[in-house]
C-alpha cells in the first residue's frame, strides 16, 4: 500500500499495559498488598468473582511477553509500575524492596535490548493498602502528598537512566470516582450502605481527586528540578474522558455536551494546563470543590509536557441528568430517530464511533495547546470469551474499531493539523479487567487463562501492518515477524510453544484429514501446522519456511526443527537459536495428539518424501 504522507520514524506506537492487570505473582519477592489485592477478593466486587492473584502471570512470562511485543515489531511498550513491589508498605519512612527495583529495572532493560522503548505510568490505581489503612491514602493530602513524591523519586533514581517518558499518574478521574464516588473500584467507599460501609460521594471523589492533582504536580516539580536536567525525559499525566455530542441541536443539550466534557477532561485538564477549574464545576460543587493555594496552582499550572489521552467511546449527551459525576448530564448511544451511534462493545459504556475520536483530538488540541500522546484506546468485542479461540482471535470489530481510530488519527494529523506524538492500543493482552474480572476481554492477543498461552489476534496483525504502511520506516528495516509468516503462506496457527513431553507431533497423512507437520525438536517444540487435502506443493513450500526461517536437522534419523541447546549431526546452513525460531512464528498451537493411525508404513514413507522436499 501507497501512503502519500507518513507518519514520522520518532511517532511513538506500540501496546500498554497495567502491573495489576496482568503481573499476578502478588506475594512473591517481597511485594505488599495493593487495595486491589483483597478488594478483588471480596466476594461480589468482580462480576465473575476473580481476582488479580495470577491475571495474565506476567510476573513470571515477562520474557515471553517481551519477545512477543518484540515479533510484534512495536516501538514503545507503555507498563506500569506496582507501588507496593517498590515500598511493600508504601511510605517514605518503609523500606524499599530490592526485589523490586531488580525485577522492574530487568524488564526496562529487556525491552532495550528489543528495540522497544519503555513508557512507563508511576500509578495506575493499586494504591499500597497500608496507606489506606493508615491514614485514609488519597484522602489524606497531608500524608500521601509526600508518600507519592517519595516513591517517584525512588523510581526516577532506579530507571530514569534509562526511561524518557513518564506518566505519573493513570486517570484520575476513575480513581476518585469509581473508587470514592460509586464504590465499584478499591478501596470501595461510597455513600450507599449496600454496597460500602463507608464513604461520602458528595464530599471525597473532589478531596481525593484535589490531593491526586497535588501529587502529580509535587512528583513532577521534582523530576524537572532533580533528575530532568540529566536523565533528558518528558514527564505528565494521562487523562481519561470520551467525546460528547449533543443530543439534539437544542440549546440545553448543547450547552450539556460541554458540561459533560467539564466533569469527563475539564476537572483535571484545566487545572493542569490552563490554571482553573471549569466554570460549571465550580457553579455546580459550590464549596464542595476544594481549592488551591496560590503557592499550590503555581505547582499545578503547567505540571505536565504533554497531553496524555486515554479515549474509548462517544456519548450523546442529553440536559437534565442527576449525575454530578457526569455534570448532570444523561448519556447515551441512542440517537433520536432509534439508531445506535455504532457497534455495541462487551461492556455497556462503549460503542464504535471513529468521527469522536478525530473531534475530540481537535477539541483538547484546540483547547490546552500541547502535543497529543495517545496512551490507550481500544475495544472489547462482545460476547468474545465465550468463543472457541480460533473464532475468537478473529476480531472483526475490534479491527473495524480500529479501522476507524487509526483512519481518525491520521485525518487529524494530516488534514487538520493536530500534533500528535503516540498511539497505544489498550492492551497488549486480554488481563484482569477490574471489576469485570476476566470476562470482558481488550487485549490484541487472546490469553487462555487456563494454560497462559498468548494468541496473537486479528487485530494485532491489522495494527501492526497499519503503522508499517503508514510510518517512515528507518533504511533497512526489517518487516516485522508475524507479517512474514503471513507473506510466506504460515498458517493462521502456527508457533512454537512449550509442549509436553507425554505426546508428539508425528501424524501421517491421511484421506479424510489434514495433514500436520511431524516437526518437533528434542526439546519437545511441535509445529503442528495443518494443510487440507496433503497439497504437497504446500507441503515443499512449508517445508522450505522452516529451513529459511527456523533451521532443520537429522538427528537419529529423523528431521528435526534445530534446538540451539543440541548441535546438529547435519548442518543445514547456519544454526539459528531457538529464540529466532519462536519470533519468526505467529501463533501457539493446540497440543499434538498421539498418533493412533494404524498407518505406520505410511509414516515411514512419508518421512523420506519430508527428507527428499528438503535434502
């Protein structure tokens, strides 16, 4: 594909993640409870009743993890830290955890050493539940205020060497307020008793959200002043808030559109950027929206280097609502003559409408006046984990979705003038959904909870050929693995994955089934890659991918895919490390069965065919 204009070498693209979402491992190494941990396991606080204890286990796979994002061929990874691995009880007088920084400081260096870069958020909303416990955490302005500098530095002294791009904290807006003022994130506090024992909602989402602000602003005060000069990197906050369109051109709903955007992205956004709070905030809050001192909005003005935007869907936004928390503004995906704005996600709150994401691109890039870094954005495919994965890695509206963000993106780069630096797809994997548990999936790469295989979806392979169609690509480049195997007649299917040593991947052709590919190497890899009707010219072709892109082998008289760990008896030109094998193929496969076919003759003679294709 022609693109007449590119986006430029240094536009930051690449997937994110959340450390709660998917590290699991929650005892291990010294790591302290977050508000998260026992939260989650509360009964009735996640719709499937899971937690966060093992999530997508990337704790313990973050190499695999890595050397998929690096076959993926992204430039950026943005990951969060968790608090309580850094300060197991969180404060500035507790001691801080080797373990911690070690495992951290491993994954920024693997990432380098991919070519990725890191793009690392300080919170994103796992709280070290001892600061909860000891004085209230976000609700106490005094306390956390200095906890949360404290813990910036740490992080800034241990990676900032190496990390040029910092996110303090990750939408603020859900922390205050699914967390203070509807109860449904930890710590759970609100003002209804059926669902918290404590908690105001009139009163505590705009303290913790004032003392949120603080904290940003502290922590980026003392980047700029201590470790900026040297370390060279950019620093700000992420900002969630969706597009609003009127429902109707009628005044009140006009005038209701924006107030929603006041409450969503004004609330935050205005404070930091511009040095005020939305008129119809303070109208509204009266003096429950508390202040700043004119020592505090001089730290808070300006406190970030970019505009950081999480952005999902669009609302119609109708006058006359109840909800403070939407600036007494209803919300829907309804249009007046019946129509649905688009298609409807696996959660509630979300539908597709590419047209929101160009104008509300247009709309913060008018307003607050600095470069845009896109940091997630993304969609859940409804009903998609109660399909078989073979359907499910075929997400067609999450590629639509994406179709229409990635076409948005460009238009307001390129026809309207928006300065745009990133875009991150939310997520790299389907990963614990907070309260949702597991059932609402938003990863480009299925994750089978049960056995933690990655499955590359769809939507990845559309993502990843998108930004390599329409970005300057450096001279030399090489295209990204998983658009090779596809170039190269790969299946769908298949990879190289861990594989028990109880069965093997030898079948022999026959009449009424596909013929799979009996590679396997001696330290239990399996191919396993199907082609219908035992096409031998498909065969040769496959046959002729794994002695370019992975390397064969005759050992004991049978060909083998080549394992670094084992020399080879025959060399077939350069051996390559397993690690080469594994990046060049783009999907785990199911287990190989044991053969039962009572064709063995045939087994036989099919090998020598194998050997013959190859030799």
């Amino acid at each position: 594909m022609s693109v007449e204009r590119k986006l430029p070498q240094d536009f930051i693209w690449g997937f994110a993640t959340a450390s709660f979402q998917i590290e699991g491992s929650v005892d291990v190494d010294g790591r302290g409870k977050s508000i998260w941990d026992d939260f989650s396991r509360t009964p009735g606080k996640t719709l499937d009743g899971k937690n966060g204890d093992v999530a997508t286990d990337s704790y313990r796979l973050w190499r695999e993890d890595i050397a998929l994002l690096k076959q993926y061929g992204i430039k950026a990874y943005r990951f969060s830290i968790a608090w309580s691995r850094i300060i197991p009880l969180g404060g500035r007088n507790d001691p801080v955890n080797p373990k911690g920084i070690k495992f951290y400081s491993d994954v920024i260096d693997e990432l380098l050493r991919a070519g990725i870069t890191p793009f690392v958020t300080l919170y994103h909303w796992d709280l070290p539940q001892e600061l909860h416990n000891r004085y209230g955490g976000w609700l106490n302005k005094d306390e956390i205020v200095p906890d949360f500098v404290n813990y910036a530095r740490i992080c800034f002294q241990s990676f900032g060497d190496r990390v040029k791009h910092w996110l303090t904290l990750n939408e603020p807006w859900c922390v205050a307020v699914l967390g203070y003022g509807r109860g449904v994130f930890a710590p759970g506090r609100c003002s209804d008793r059926n669902r918290s024992a404590e908690g105001d909602s009139s009163t505590e989402p705009w303290i913790v959200a004032h003392n949120l602000i603080l904290s940003h602003a502290s922590a980026v005060k003392v980047y700029r002043d201590e470790f900026k000069p040297t370390q060279e990197g950019m620093i700000g906050i992420t900002l969630n808030g969706d597009w609003e369109v009127p429902y109707d051109n009628s005044p009140e709903n006009i005038a209701a559109a924006q107030q929603a955007l006041d409450v969503a992205i004004g609330w935050y956004a205005d404070p930091v950027y511009l040095g005020f709070y939305p008129y119809h905030m303070k109208k509204m809050l009266g003096d429950r929206l508390p202040d700043f001192s004119p020592e505090e909005w001089a730290l808070v003005k300006g406190s970030s280097d970019f505009y950081g935007m999480n952005t999902y869907t669009t609302n119609l936004a109708k006058a006359g609502g109840e909800d403070e928390f939407q600036g007494l503004v209803d919300y829907t995906f309804t249009r007046a003559d019946g129509t649905e704005l688009g298609t409807q996600a696996h959660c509630a709150w979300l539908q597709t409408y590419p047209e929101g994401f160009r104008a509300l691109l247009n709309y913060v890039w008018k307003r607050y006046k600095l470069p845009i870094y896109v940091t997630e954005n993304g969609f859940a495919v409804k009903g998609e984990d109660s399909l078989p994965i073979e359907e499910a890695i075929k997400d067609h509206d999450r590629v639509e979705y994406f179709r229409g963000a990635t076409d948005s993106l460009y238009k307001a780069m390129y026809e309207d003038g928006v300065d745009i630096r990133s875009y991150f797809p939310w997520s790299f994997l389907d990963n614990f959904e907070w309260a949702d548990g597991y059932g609402t999936r938003f990863g480009v790469t299925y994750v089978d909870y049960k056995t933690q295989k990655r499955y590359p979806k769809e939507s990845a392979k559309f993502l990843i050929k998108w930004f390599r169609e329409h970005q300057e690509q450096p001279s030399g480049s090489a295209t990204p693995p998983i658009l090779t195997a596809q170039t190269t007649s790969v299946p769908e299917h298949l990879s190289l994955d861990s594989h028990s040593s109880a069965t093997t991947a030898t079948n022999s052709p026959s009449a009424k089934t596909a013929w799979r590919c009996p590679l396997k190497t001696n330290g239990n890899l399996a191919c396993g890659h199907e082609i219908a009707n035992h096409d031998k010219a498909l065969v040769k072709q496959h046959f002729e991918w794994h002695l370019t892109q992975v390397g064969l082998a005759v050992r004991n008289g049978e060909l083998e895919l080549l394992d670094s760990s084992t020399p080879s008896k025959e060399k077939t030109g350069t051996t390559p490390p397993l690690e080469r094998a594994t990046a060049t193929t783009p999907r785990p496969i199911r287990y190989a069965e044991k053969t039962t076919t009572p064709e063995r003759a045939k087994t036989s003679t099919w090998k020598s065919i194998m050997r013959k294709l190859v030799m």
